[in-house]
C-alpha cells in the first residue's frame, strides 16, 4: 500500500526544506511526500489521497486557515491521520485547539533535523499499530458474525403448526459479541407433546456459544432421540445433562450452566418442569402473573445432583413464559423488581406493539421502563400461548 506525508505551510522553503532532510530516510521508508500552501488546498488533497496519506506535517500561521482549524478539520474527516505541527511562534489558544485535534507532536520552528525525525518515525509506528489493531479487530468481528450467524443457524427452530398452542422465541445476545451463553430449543416428541428447554452459560462470546454448540449436538442425539415416543422425564434428562457436563468439561472449573427443561402436553393440558439452578416458570392466566419454581443445583457442580419434576395444571389462553436472566437483570447493577416485572408482562398489546410478536413486545417494554439501550447480558424469551 503507498504511504504519503502531507506537507502544509504558506512558505515554499519551509517546504523544500523539510523534503530535503527527509528525503533519503523517505526513500529508504518508500514513503513520498505531498505539499499544500493552504489549508484549502490540503483539504483538497486529502480528499483524493486520504487512503495512502498517514501523516500531516503543518504550519500554524497561514492565511485564511490557520494550521489548528486544519488538523481539527483532518481530525473529524480523517481520525486514522497522524499530524504534527510546526511553529514559530506561542500561541496557547491556537496550539489547545491543535490538541483538541489530537496531534501526535508539536514542534517549534527552526527545528531540530534529528528531533523532527524521531518525532516523524514516531509518529508512523502509532500510525502503523492503530492500522493494525484496526485490521485485528475487523478480522475478530467478522468472526463474531460469522459464529453469530452460525449459532442463529445452530438454534432455528421449527415448530409443526397446531391449533392448540402458539410458540414464540426471541434471542439477543450482546450487540459487541453477536454470539453468546444462552441456549434454547423447543422439540417435538410427537403431536401434541413438545420438549422446552431453556439454559445460560456463565459468560460472554465464543467460548460460552461454543459451549451451547457442544449442548445442542449432544442433548438431541445422545439422549432426546431414544426416548421422544415413550415417558419423558425432565428431571431424568437433568440428571443425565448434569453428569455429562461434569465428565466433559472437568478441566473446565469455571463454567456454570443454569438450565430448565419441561414437556407440555397439550392432550393433558399439562407441563412439567425441572430445573437446575435457572429462573422459575411463569404463568399469565386471568390477569395474573404465576409463578412457579423448584430448586435444583445448576449443572457441572455436583456429578451425582439429582433433579425432580413439579407438574403444572394449564388452562386454555394460558402463556407460560421462560426466560434468561439477561432480561431482568437489566444492567450490571440493576434488577427488574417483580412488580415492574409483572406490569411489563399484563399491560394489554395495543397500538404497533400488535405488529410484534409478545416475546419481542416484552423485550421492547423492558428497554423502555429500565431507559436502556442495550442489555448488558444476553436474553432469550420463550412464549408459549395456549388459545
């Protein structure tokens, strides 16, 4: 990629000066040199060589824009632009402006040639390592994407249509991470009976969806699979998560994994439910917000933790929600307390809320009273509504 240094001043010797002490390290460095006699003239430049240009070299008094209104200017248009100014005379105002515009040095006019080197090098390495940083932190989000595109690929779920229940998912990991700790599916057993299951993983990015990756290739084929026809047993499947977890990532102690699994039976309007250290089942039915918890170890503590299951009555019109705790621990500090929870969860769905799905409006709703932009963790909500 070519290099360039701008060089700006009013004064041509100024100029001719600064190439010639330059020029055989320029040379050495295959780096050449533009010049401006204004700032005009320089703006104009760099509008046509920003790409290659890294470093402005400026005087401080020329007509008509003086050299700090110019490397403010180059600072807004151009921030990945190295500049250093030169000068003759001590002017505070103009050369705080100068450091407003973040300028790499300041140096005062006659100069000295082996200074001005050193400061010029200088100035290119930080030029070179900002470069590079910025290239290692593309390749890195271009990854985060692709493993969040992968993940989102990982979790589609499809549901087979029924009159009888209506199911909704909602999943936001972190904006900065595009994947993340929280896990979900929602399985058929057959017809009418369907397998819920709901976890987060301690922590943020690819190690946590990685993590969940290992979950989803395990949890159907290894255990699901073999017992979809017959009796399921949620509390069961814990059990046997629970000991996987503790052979497979033993050398792991850092990972904690929170998890719920439940089977809803829509012939016996029922759903029963086992958990492991994750947040209760709620219940919206008549205006009311249910609640319904049971205490289990979270996954990887104990290998020989047991789990037991709690059944629950349903209703039709009934919507049992499950969820992360990312959506009510909504900043680091800051928890949803249950009454603004459950307000959140029975305003009625009026006006372009009814364009949304319910987990997305509770999502929204949440954001809105908590006046955030962003949660601080990554969410997931499953609705599920009985008509």
């Amino acid at each position: 990629m070519e290099r360039k240094i701008l060089l700006v001043d009013d004064e041509k010797n100024v100029v001719r000066a600064l190439k010639r002490e330059l020029m055989d390290w320029a040379i050495s460095e295959d780096i050449t040199f533009l010049s401006a006699e204004s700032g005009d003239e320089a703006l104009e430049i760099l509008e046509k060589n920003h790409d290659s240009i890294i470093l402005i070299i400026s005087d401080l008094r020329m007509p008509i824009m003086k050299g700090s209104d110019l490397l403010l200017k180059v600072n807004e248009l151009y921030p990945e632009i190295m500049s250093i100014l030169l000068t003759g005379f001590s002017e505070p105002r103009e050369i705080m402006k100068a450091i407003k515009a973040g300028i790499f040095s300041y140096i005062l006019k006659p100069w000295d040639a082996e200074y001005l080197a050193t400061e010029i090098k200088k100035a290119i390495q930080v030029h070179d390592l900002k470069r590079e940083n910025e290239l290692y932190q593309k390749r890195v989000r271009e990854d985060l994407m692709m493993a969040g595109e992968l993940q989102r690929r990982l979790f589609s779920v499809k549901i087979h249509r029924s009159e009888k229940v209506q199911f909704d998912v909602t999943y936001k990991p972190l904006s900065d991470f595009f994947c993340g700790g929280d896990y979900y599916d929602i399985i058929s057993l057959d017809k009418n009976r369907y397998l819920v299951l709901i976890g987060d993983v301690v922590g943020h990015g690819v190690k946590a969806a990685f993590i969940t990756a290992v979950l989803k290739a395990m949890i159907y084929h290894e255990y699901v699979m073999d017992r979809k026809k017959g009796h399921f047993s949620p509390a069961d499947f814990l059990s046997w998560l629970n000991g996987r977890i503790c052979e497979d990532f033993s050398h792991f102690p850092d990972i904690l994994i929170t998890f719920a699994a439940g089977v809803l039976d829509l012939d016996k309007d029922s759903f029963i439910f086992s958990n492991a250290g994750h947040n209760p089942v709620y219940i919206l039915r008549d205006g009311k917000v249910l609640k319904s918890g049971i205490d289990g170890p979270a996954l990887g503590f104990l290998e020989q933790a047991r789990y037991n299951d709690m059944k629950l009555s349903l209703q039709r019109n009934d919507r049992l929600l499950l969820f992360t705790d990312g959506i009510i621990e909504v900043s680091n500090s800051r928890t949803l307390e249950d009454k603004v929870w459950g307000k959140i969860l029975l305003d009625p769905v009026e006006g372009p809320e009814k364009q949304e799905t319910f987990s997305r409006t509770i999502i929204k709703r949440v954001k809105n009273v908590a006046e955030i932009n962003d949660f601080s963790d990554d969410v997931t909500l499953i609705s599920i509504f009985l008509p």
